[in-house]
C-alpha cells in the first residue's frame, strides 16, 4: 500500500478546544475543505508554493519525491510546539518527522504515521490520504499541550520495501525508545458507495497479537464508539504486514524488540479498496471525502486520547467590544494575526482591539503554553450610535469624564488602556454619567458604550 467604528467582535474560524471541555470538539475541528485542498495539492491536481515557488507535485515516486518531502517539510514549519527531523536513511530515502515533545511524561511515545511515496502520478489514495491525515493531525494537536509525547511520521520508500519505517523502528529498537503505539495509515479515502451518500462506511484495523496491539486496537475501537463517527469497524486478525506498522512489529532483533502497531484503513477486508490501486487513476476526484473526513477524525479522537491533553482552554469568548481568554488563570500575550506580531502590553485576560481585525491569544499555565485560533474581530450587523445620540467630554480630560445619552438607557460603559486592560466600568440608566479618571496614568484609553440596541467605541486621551 505499498472614531472608531463600532464593533462587534465575529467569530469566524473556529475555535481550538483544550481538554478542559471535550474531546468531541477535538475531532470536529478536522477540516474537510482543507483535507481536499491539502490532497490536490500534494498530488499535483493543482499547484502549490515550496521554497517560495509555485510548483506542481505529480510524482512522488522515492527516486524523485524531493519536493513532495520539501513540502511537507514546510507544512510541518508553519505549525506551533513541534521539532522537525528531515531523516536520511539511503541515497534517495528521506523520512519526514515532527516531534511535539510531551509536557509530563515525554518518555511516553505515541507514533501517527503514513508512507508518502508512491508508484505512479498522483496516486490520492494511495497514500495522499493518509500523508495528508498526519498533518492535519498535527495542525490540531500542536495546539495543545500534551502530557505524552506525539511523532507524526511520515516514511519515504514504503512502495519498494518498508525501507524508511524499517530504519526508523530498527533504530527506535536499538536506542530503547518506549513507544507505546503506532498507528499507520495507509489508503484511507475510498468506499465503494456512491461519494457522500449513506453505505457500510467500513474500514479495517489491522493487527496481531503482537506486544500491545490487541489492546491498541481496542482502545481504538473505544474511541470509535465513545465519539460520533460514522464508521463501522472491520478488525481484522493477523493483519496484513503490507505497509509500515509492519515495521514496528518486526523491529530489532525478536519479539522482545516488537512494538505495538495497527494499520487503519479502507477495507480490503470486504473488497471495498480503490479500483485504481497503483495506477495514475487514483486521484483526487475518486476519493469519497465525507468517508475520508470521518476516518481522519477517528484518527485524531485517538491521538488525543494518547497524548492526554493537559487541562488548558486556549479558547476565547467574546461580548461586543472585547476578547477575552476562556484560562481563568495562567500568563497572556495577545497577538495580532494580520501582522503575526504580538500586541505590546497586551498581557491581560481580556483585550478590547482598537481597529478591526485578526487576534488570538497565547496562554500559559506551569510550562505549558497553548494558542488559541486567530478570531476574527469586526463589525456585524450593530448599528453604530449616531454622532449626536452619544457625547463624551471633555476629551482630553484630565479629571472627570462625561457621558451624555441621548434617548437611551440601560448603559454599559467600559474604559479599557491600550493593552486591554478594563481600568473603569459602570452601568448606567442615566442622561449623563461621570467618570473619575483623575487617578488612571496620562496615555490613550478606549471607551466602549453599549445599549440593548447600539454601540460604540470612543478614543480617550488622559492628560
């Protein structure tokens, strides 16, 4: 196998949740739209950029998948918490791995693998899909903090021997690394059943009776029925030795070398594997994407589980002016995403952004630190206050600061400092409110007025 406008903060993207609330909302952050764009990418259905170049990847045959590695490479670059090792093992082999080190137990390795090597052109299914499936593995757990350590692995010359995983197991052997598990997936996007319509969705676990596998396999098939997936499972026992799990059961030198491993895939079990295994028929297009999706998210409701998510929630929350970190407690650094720069002083909890805009937030409790999505923060259907409905005088002001309401009551009126820090905050059913602020340091302040009905945010200057 082988002025500034009124805002209302709107959440665009969605967010990354920590253990704190569910593994569920792990699993539904798995991207179909991504997987598909990521799958036609890498097997050249359309280009892609490496080294700053647009480029095509058709072939990833081992003699000629330098690319292909170059690109994985880079995707492995743009993510957060993870070291990437570009191992050699011959003159053309070249393993791809990136290693997201666990924050309590690192010694505990859990392996997510597939081969990215292939015989032909394209070849989607075989193993676009399961290459594919370990990084988006790795763009939703890198976010996390882990107790145990992940390695997403990807092996180069599966297609003519097991070679890269073959060296790598060898050498894990001899260096007596615990690996706990490797979960190898290969060929994970195609069911015979009409593309998103209802049918078996089976899919097989291969695996023997080899040091832990019976039981990885049944922790597996746990979090198959403890999440809503729709998939059913075929185990299937022994295994087929066909693809790089293989490697690991039959590492070092005997069974006291022997590390637990199971293949996930499509089900040959049953007859239902693609019709154009190793053939440049297997693209893009002969994938069942909503089986292909369901079978990524299995795989990393799993990893999840292993790597035991440590309890912090890099999610954030919103009201109309202001985001704030879901972390009760911990270190923050808000980051504006438009720049990737982080915001200077904005250290708090809450941050109100002065300008529309992209932010997200950094958090870190102990030595774990997590980072939230970038959220998107705009105007959305609030009607603005009119320019005569809302005065605030004197401005500058030096001791005491006005607000006028005309026609509205039922006030929330809040002064924030440049780093989203909240300095005053009052509720009002009055005509005019005051505000002390002959106490608060000389600087730019925001001030955010909302009613039932309208908003808006007012530049402050304190003298």
């Amino acid at each position: 196998m082988k002025r500034i406008n009124t805002t209302l903060i709107c959440i665009l993207f969605c967010s990354i949740f920590s253990y704190g609330q569910d593994v569920q909302d792990i699993i539904n952050q798995v991207n179909m739209s991504r997987l598909s764009q990521t799958i036609n990418e890498f097997t050249g259905e359309i280009s892609t950029t490496v080294d700053g170049n647009t480029v095509t990847i058709l072939n990833r045959q081992q003699a000629n998948n330098d690319l292909a590695g170059d690109y994985l490479v880079e995707q492995f670059e743009a993510l957060n918490n993870i070291t990437i090792t570009d191992q050699s093992f011959n003159t053309n082999g070249r393993n791809i791995i990136a290693t997201q080190l666990g924050k309590t137990t690192p010694n505990n390795i859990y392996i997510v693998c597939a081969h990215y090597d292939t015989v032909a052109d394209y070849c989607a299914d075989d193993n676009a899909t399961g290459t594919v499936a370990v990084l988006e593995v790795a763009r939703i757990l890198s976010k996390q903090c882990l107790d145990n350590t992940i390695i997403y692995a990807l092996w180069d010359e599966e297609e003519i021997g097991l070679r890269g995983s073959q060296y790598y197991a060898d050498l894990a052997a001899v260096n007596g690394d615990n690996i706990l598990g490797v979960l190898n997936m290969d060929m994970i996007g195609y069911d015979g059943d009409s593309p998103g319509q209802a049918g078996d969705n089976e899919f097989d676990i291969d695996y023997r009776d080899i040091a832990g596998s019976a039981a990885m396999k049944n922790d597996i098939v746990s979090v198959l029925n403890t999440y809503t997936f729709d998939l059913s499972v075929i185990e299937v026992n022994p295994g087929t030795t066909a693809s790089d799990h293989a490697s690991f059961w039959f590492a070092g030198n005997g069974s006291s070398d022997a590390i637990s491993a199971v293949l996930v895939g499509e089900s040959w079990e049953t007859n239902d594997q693609t019709p154009y295994y190793h053939s440049s028929a297997d693209r893009a297009a002969t994938l069942d994407l909503q089986y292909y999706n369901e079978m990524v998210k299995l795989v990393t409701g799993y990893m999840a589980t292993a790597g035991s998510l440590v309890a912090v929630d890099n999610t954030i929350t919103q009201n109309v002016t202001v985001l704030t970190s879901n972390q009760s407690s911990g270190l923050y650094q808000w980051y504006n995403c438009d720049t990737d720069m982080l915001i200077s002083g904005a250290i708090n909890q809450s941050y109100a952004p002065p300008s529309n805009g992209n932010y997200a937030v950094e958090v870190t409790v102990g030595g774990c630190t997590e980072r939230s999505d970038c959220k998107f923060f705009g105007s959305l259907n609030v009607e603005s206050f009119l320019e005569n409905e809302i005065n605030v005088f004197p401005n500058p002001v030096r001791t005491d600061l006005n607000i006028e309401a005309i026609g509205f009551q039922g006030l929330e009126i809040k002064l924030y400092d440049l780093s989203g820090k909240l300095i005053l905050a009052t509720n009002s059913s009055e005509a005019l409110t005051t505000l002390n602020v002959k106490n608060i340091p000389q600087g730019i302040y925001f001030l955010n007025v909302m009613s039932s009905e309208k908003a808006g945010t007012y530049k402050i200057v304190k003298e």
